[in-house]
C-alpha cells in the first residue's frame, strides 16, 4: 500500500523507490552479470545526485539494482505509456518534458532531494555514445538549487556487442561494469544560482564526468 501512496499524492514514492531498487536487483543481476566498483563512494544517507553516461537501454535499471540506496530517475516522458505508466510512477520513478520546462519534473526532482534521496540523471539527455560530451543544464541546476552532491557514474560494458532482440540491449548474461566516483559539489561555495554560475557549473561538472569515465575505463579496460 505504501509504495502507492506517493503516486496517488503526486509526489515520488520513497518506498516505492526502495520496491523499484529490488526489483532492479533481481532483474539485473538475473539477465546480466553486473560488476560494481566504487559503490561505497555513494553517500550513505542525505542528498545525492547520481550523473549516469547514457548507451544502454539497461542503464536506468541498472543502476536501480546496484546503487546502494534507491534511485529516483528523471525519465523522458515517452517511456511512461501503457502499463509502464503506473508501474514507473508506483516505483518513485519521475517524468520529465524533454522538450519544454516542465515544472512539475522540476518541483519533484528538487522534492526529491530535500527529503534527502537520490535524484539519478542522464546529463546527456538522450541515449548515445555515453562519454559524456554534450551536457544539458538540468544537472548543474539540481546540484546548484539544492546544494547535493554530485556522484559522477560510468556504466560499461557489451557496447562491442548487442543482443540479439535489440542493439540498444547488451548480450544476456553478459558483463556489464557499473563504476561510481567520488562525489563533488557542482557549486564554487558562493551559493550564486545565476546563469553564469550555472554555466560554470556545468562546465566543472563536464570535467569531473569525463576524468572519471577515462579513469572507469582505464580500472575496468573497457
């Protein structure tokens, strides 16, 4: 009942968030062989925004079953059809608007962090080659209103090969290396929520994710 209650509310579900975190667990680690480095690296209790490179269809729920603590997603609102609607909604995942401000994404998402959970983004937007090159400002502004900390996260592994139902699945049952960083805060300490101090920020936060995908690799030798 109580993995419901966030839904029917509006707000995410914290537990169902936890749900989801279980789930995530038993299905990846089910169809895939998933190594975790780092994962202590992950703030034990408080705020914490999870930065995810984007080539997998898996990604997501990978990180859902190997993060330490649940995960809330921002999740493109086209995957939120059918019966995926209530089922993303009943586990604390969120929609968001790609294409325009969408405040309700935003209030949730900042919601999220002041009862001290972990927001999971995808700082590339959309699904590509996962180097984190092109950066929207959605995390810098997360990380910079909300004063959490960021943990950059390098999901590796079966780009080499593809499943055989779709490319955007690696193998079944093959490897797959999840690498958590140490967190950073995106701000300079000046509390400034200007667009050149969210500019900056973005710009910080592009470095410390590109030094720790290089680094992932060289750990990983992906």
């Amino acid at each position: 009942m109580g993995a419901w209650a966030g839904r029917r509310s509006g707000a995410p579900s914290a537990s169902g968030a936890g749900v989801g975190r279980r789930i995530g667990i038993g299905l990846m680690y089910g169809l895939w062989r998933p190594r975790v480095l780092g994962a202590w690296r992950v703030p034990s209790a408080g705020p914490v925004i999870l930065a995810v490179n984007h080539s997998h269809g898996i990604d997501g729920p990978m990180l859902m079953g190997t993060a330490p603590r649940p995960v809330h997603f921002l999740i493109k609102k086209e995957a939120f059809v059918g019966p995926l609607d209530p089922f993303l909604r009943g586990i604390g995942q969120l929609k968001v608007d790609r294409d325009s401000p969408d405040r309700k994404a935003i209030t949730d998402a900042l919601g999220v962090l002041e009862r001290g959970g972990v927001l999971g983004i995808f700082p590339e937007g959309t699904r590509g080659e996962g180097d984190f090159a092109s950066l929207r400002a959605g995390l810098a502004y997360f990380a910079v209103r909300s004063g959490a900390p960021v943990v950059p996260v390098a999901v590796l592994g079966g780009k080499d090969r593809h499943s055989r139902l779709t490319h955007a699945l690696p193998p079944l049952r093959a490897r797959v290396d999840v690498v958590f960083g140490d967190a950073f805060p995106a701000g300079d300490g000046s509390g400034r929520r200007t667009r050149r101090a969210l500019d900056e920020a973005t710009v910080r936060i592009q470095e410390r994710l590109t030094a720790h995908l290089a680094e992932a690799r060289r750990l990983t030798g992906r």
